[in-house]
C-alpha cells in the first residue's frame, strides 16, 4: 500500500485544486523554491492522517484555511488515495480514498466519498483503525520523518521502541481492541 495521489484546494498556501501526478510506490522526490509550499504539503498528508490535528479550535481551523489578498477560502479539503492493491488497507478495494474537509466551524471526513459522522469516538474506531492495522501510526506519525525524529528513535526505550514497532506491524489495535473486548 502507498499514497497514490494526493489532492489539496484551499489548504495554507494552495488556493485552487492541485492534483499530484500518480506517485511512484518507491522513492518520490518534492523539490520547490524557499516558500513554495513543501512543508504544508507535509502538513497536509498529516493532516489527514493523523490524530494529532483532532479537536482543532476554531482559530486553529482558520489557520487552516488560505488566506490571501482578496482571495481568502471558506473551507478547505485535503484528500488521499492509496494504493490498496496489496489490500493491506483491510478492505477488498484497490484504491482507497479519504479526505478531510475543513471550515471555520467544521471538519469532517468521507471515506471513499462517504461522509463518516463527525464524532471523534467514531471516527478513530472507523477511520483510524483502519489506518493503524494497515501499519499507520496514529500518535507517533513515523511515516513523516521530521526534525529530530532520528534523535528521538535512538534515544527511546526499549520498551517505546517496542510499542513503535507493533504500530508499524498493525498488530497493537488488535490488542487494543482484545482489551476491550475483554472489559465486557
Ligand atoms: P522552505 O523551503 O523554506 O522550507 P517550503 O516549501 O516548505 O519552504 P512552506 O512552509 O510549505 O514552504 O510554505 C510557506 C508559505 O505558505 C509561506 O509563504 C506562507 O505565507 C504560506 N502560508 C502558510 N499558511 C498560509 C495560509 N493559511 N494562507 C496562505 N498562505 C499560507
Ligand atoms: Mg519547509
């Protein structure tokens, strides 16, 4: 499973649609001048991705939107298609999408086009499973490498390490979800 394709419109810097060409599932390469938007593209895929951007405040979502001379956006969307060709995703589709729409007082997620009802509770039990057992971590993002990370890998414990590496294989939400089970 890879991202395909990305497609932004209103997100920080990108005003109208962008659409990237189908990335290649080995290395991709983003180049652009000092400003040109590199790390808001980054921004964006976690955006989507990861839980680190729940419960946003209305100011953080206008942070969100583009602002620009006369030209300001009411709402933003972000969306990803993966590759699930591999059906690592565990769904018997070979592309999957998911994006995140943003306004000052909204935010919300469809699912192949789907809107997923905007409860936190719900949507990390559907959306968010569904990207950690496809080995997506959702509180430690290690599939954006940021500054500092490297650091921080080799300085963890043993025992954080550990936690990482059962996220990466997609096997702790099946122990989260034992756990639960368990509790009934
Ligand atoms: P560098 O090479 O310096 O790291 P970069 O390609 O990573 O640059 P970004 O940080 O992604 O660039 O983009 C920065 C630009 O995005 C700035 O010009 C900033 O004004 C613009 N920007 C950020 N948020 C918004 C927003 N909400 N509306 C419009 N423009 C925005
Ligand atoms: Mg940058």
């Amino acid at each position: 499973m890879y991202i395909k394709k990305v497609i932004i419109e209103g997100f920080k810097s990108y005003r109208e649609e962008i659409s990237t060409e189908p990335f290649s599932p080995k290395v991709n390469v983003v180049v652009g001048a000092n400003g040109s938007g590199k790390s808001n593209f980054f921004h964006a895929i976690r955006f989507v991705l990861s839980d680190m951007f729940q419960n946003l405040r209305s100011e953080d979502r206008g942070a969100l939107l583009h602002e620009g001379a006369g030209h300001s956006v009411v709402s933003a969307f972000v969306e990803i298609v993966f590759d699930n060709t591999d059906n690592r995703i565990p769904v018997d589709k070979e592309e999957v999408r998911l994006r995140r729409t943003v306004a000052s007082k909204k935010d919300e997620y469809y699912l192949d086009g789907k809107h997923v009802r905007h409860v936190i509770v719900l949507f990390k039990t559907e959306v968010m499973n569904l990207l950690e057992s496809a080995g997506f971590s959702r509180s430690n993002p290690y599939y954006v490498v940021q500054q500092g990370k490297i650091a921080s890998l080799t300085l963890m414990k043993d025992s954080e390490r550990l936690d990482l590496l059962k996220e990466i294989g997609g096997t702790r939400v099946y122990e989260d979800r034992r756990r639960e089970s368990l509790k009934i």
